[in-house]
C-alpha cells in the first residue's frame, strides 16, 4: 500500500498527493494506493489490512544549504510507547501515530516506510517548484522498487 499525502493547492505541499493520483492512474491490481490531504483516524482499518505501507509526502529542510541529493526509501520506526501523549487522535496524525493506533485497534502493525520529498515553496498554488518536481520524477524507480520488495 501506498499513501501520498498532501494539499494540492498548496505548492510543493501536495508532492505527496500528486504522486499519489499519479499512481492511481496506472491501475496496478499489485499496489492499493491512497492519495490524501491528511492522514485521518478513518484510515486504520484500510492500514490494518496492509502488509506494507509507504508513506509519500513533502518536508521542509531536506535542502540544507540549497544542495539536495536524490530521494530514498527509508524505515519508518515505531514511535515508542508514550506517542500517545504527542497526540491529540483529531483529524490529522503523523504516519507513526497512525500506525500505532492501528495496532491499538486492530492487532496489526505493517511493515511500514517513508519517502520523503523536498519542498520549497508552500503558497496557494498548483505548481511545484523545480526542486520538488524533480524529486518527484526520481520517485518513481524507487516506489517501483519498494512494490517489488526491494527496500
């Protein structure tokens, strides 16, 4: 499973959402895929049901120095025992919280990793910025890759 996060009308923001949409497209019976503005409490059931999930969305900071080096699939880990008390369980959780409230409810936690995506630009906008577009494109082989169990 894959879910891209974002807003769309927010530049950069909606990387995630956009690769997302992109993915859905494609139709692959082999990979459920879930474009969304934010991640909800409603989407635990549809994690649980996962063995893997991927987790796609943009993030500050990744440029340090205006450098970026090309885009990775990396583990995401389990927030500990109190990540609870970081949350308020509203409408929008983070992917560890969303995870573990998911074993919570349901007995399951999927393997579970992250492909974060650079952003500069977070204004009302449907454009991307040229740094976030080209991770964007870069992306792809490496999702391709994770479906395939290489990561």
């Amino acid at each position: 499973m894959v879910i891209g996060i974002g807003n769309p009308l927010r530049g950069d923001d909606g990387a995630g959402y956009r690769l997302a949409r992109c993915l859905q497209s494609e139709e692959r019976a082999d990979l459920k895929v879930i474009a969304t503005q934010q991640l909800h409490v409603e989407l635990a059931a549809t994690v649980a049901a996962a063995e893997r999930v991927l987790f796609i969305d943009a993030s500050h900071g990744l440029e340090p120095c205006g450098r970026w080096s090309s885009p990775h699939v990396e583990p995401l880990a389990s927030p500990g025992p109190d990540w609870i008390a970081g949350s308020t369980l509203s409408h929008q959780l983070s992917p560890p919280a969303l995870l573990e409230l998911t074993k919570a409810l349901y007995q399951h936690r999927p393997s579970a990793w992250q492909l974060l995506l650079p952003g500069q630009q977070w204004d009302h906008s449907e454009a991307l910025s040229p740094l976030t577009a080209a991770a964007v494109a870069a992306a792809f082989p490496l999702i391709e890759a994770w479906s395939r169990g290489d990561a």
